[in-house]
C-alpha cells in the first residue's frame, strides 16, 4: 500500500490501540508527559488531539486550553499559569497551544512588549530544560499548513454552521498579517528548536496524514511496552428477587423522539 493509498479509519484504529498500551505504561511507570500543540489558525491542531485523546482516560489525559489571561495572570511570572496545569506521575497533558502564545500571537498582535518578549526568546528555552531535568517528557509540534489549504478551510468554516463557532475576529486579523506570523514563526524556532527540546513540523495540508503522522511519532518518541490486559469476568447478578421497583410513572423519562 502506498503513502497515498492507505485505510485511514484501520490505521487510526492501530493508533488508538497503540495510544490506550501507552496509556497504562504512563501509568504504571509513574511517566509524566507534556505535549504541545502548536501552528498556524486552521493547521489541523484540534482534530489531531481530538483523534489523540479519543481512546484514552481523561483522568489520565487531560488536555488544556487556556484562554485570554486574567488581570491577575498578567502580573505574574508568565510562565506561572502554564506551571499548575503540568503533569503529576502517571499522567499526559496536551497543550492546544502554550506558552508560546508570547511568541506568536501577543508579538504580532502587539499584546505584549518588545522587552517581554525578547526576555521570553531568553527565557523559554532555559524554563523548558528544567522541566526536561524534573522529569517531564516534553514534546512540541507545530502543524505547517499552505496560505491555499487554510484560506479553503477558514471560507469552509465560515460557510458551514457547524463550524462557524471555530472562526474569530482573530482569524481575520491573523490572515492579513501572514507575513508578520510567518518572522515571528521563524523567529520562535531560531531562539526555542534546541537540542534538548526540538521542534517537530507537521504537514498538515492533508488532516488525516497529519494526525495519523503526529500520533505514530508520539509514540514512536516514548519508549513503552505493550502491557498485559489482565481477563476481566463479570460476577453474577445477585438475588434480586426481594427487590421491589417503584411504579415507573414515579420517573420522568426523556421522551422517545427516536
């Protein structure tokens, strides 16, 4: 079968296998893991952690989103509303975009200064090494996505309802400002692509290779073994024949539409 011949539902099934054996080894070995997700509007980040967490425990995978920071946030060390949302033993957290808000969004929209963001290009690379050197298996994608392939998704997701929620005043802004995205980009992966912390580029023009790509590097980059699924058997009912149930019009039941 060739890269442009392939099952997409049966190799998202062999992933998501893959994903639930990494799952329980996180667990059992007291792993803490950090993966961010980050890239252009529209690049395919949410459909790819939502392929990403389908099959796992969200007691165990948590994903986190945060929004514009509070008037309190702003005043604290930058990175500190990131740093309670890290992981404790046995868990996975996915960042739907991160701490490089700084470097992408707040620098081209000028929502952060000159001086706080170059102390954050100083910075970052430092703050992620000691979450290396605490334990933490950091991993960092960022989803490439042609000005073509996104100017057909936002016009899809403008024309259909369902999707109209995902498009923003920010969409527009971040459009016409392609050119200014595109330095800070470059300019994020000269100061942060380190040796201890590199980048991962996704292609994301095609959404099903890029999910089923950045998932098998994931576990590709997080040695684990397959582990023994112990047999499950379901006991029997007990007796219930003292049980007596209440009349059912003492229930209100959601009408049967369907």
């Amino acid at each position: 079968m060739s890269k442009n011949d392939f099952d997409y539902d049966a190799e998202l099934k062999k992933l998501h296998t893959d994903l639930v054996h990494l799952q329980e080894w996180v667990k059992n070995k007291g792993l803490k893991v950090v993966i961010v997700f980050e890239g252009r509007d529209a690049s395919g980040k949410g459909g790819t952690i939502k392929r990403f967490t389908e099959p796992l425990n969200p007691r165990v995978c948590k994903v986190v989103a945060l929004g514009v920071p509070t008037e309190k946030e702003k005043t604290q060390w930058y990175f500190q509303r990131y740093v309670e949302h890290l992981p404790s033993a046995g868990h996975i957290v996915l960042f739907d975009r991160s701490w490089y808000n700084r470097a992408g969004v707040e620098k081209v929209m000028g929502f952060c200064s000159d001086k706080e963001y170059r102390e954050f290009l100083r910075s970052c690379p430092e703050f992620e090494r000691m979450l290396v050197r605490s334990g933490i298996i950091l991993l960092k994608y960022w989803f490439s996505v042609s000005d073509e392939e996104q100017e057909r998704r936002f016009k899809n997701r403008i024309s259909n309802p369902l999707k109209r929620w995902k498009f923003s005043p920010m969409d527009l802004e971040s459009r016409s400002r392609w050119l200014e995205y595109s330095k800070a980009k470059d300019q994020m992966f000269a100061h942060t692509d380190t040796k201890q912390v590199p980048w991962y580029v996704v292609n994301s023009d095609n959404k099903k290779k890029a999910r089923l790509n950045c998932i098998s590097h994931v576990l590709s980059m997080i040695p684990h073994e397959k582990m023994n699924i112990e047999p499950i058997e379901l006991p029997e009912l007990p007796d219930y024949e003292a049980y007596v149930r209440p009349p059912m019009n003492y229930q209100t039941f959601v009408p049967e539409k369907y």
